[in-house]
C-alpha cells in the first residue's frame, strides 16, 4: 500500500518539478521579450531625432 502512496507522490513531485522548469522557460522568454522591445522602442525614439 504504502509503495502505491509514494509511487503517486513521486508523479506528484515529477509534474511539479516539470511545471516548474515550464514557468522559468516562460519567465526567461517574457525578460528576453521585454528586454528586446525596450531596445526597439529605443532605436525608434533615436530615428524620431
């Protein structure tokens, strides 16, 4: 019984670190994203001049 238990903890645990590793991909994406329109509104605002 209790190798059932930990067997579906241990799937627990695997999709939580998976979801985890997810949301730090997305994270990382949304800075570098951000980051590059940042720099094009820059480049545009120095056209503008």
């Amino acid at each position: 019984m209790s190798n059932n238990i930990s067997k579906e903890l241990q799937e627990a645990l695997n999709r939580c670190k998976e979801a985890q590793i997810e949301r730090k991909k997305r994270q990382q994406q949304y800075c570098i994203n951000k980051y590059y329109e940042k720099k094009e509104a820059e480049r545009n605002e120095n056209a503008k001049r």
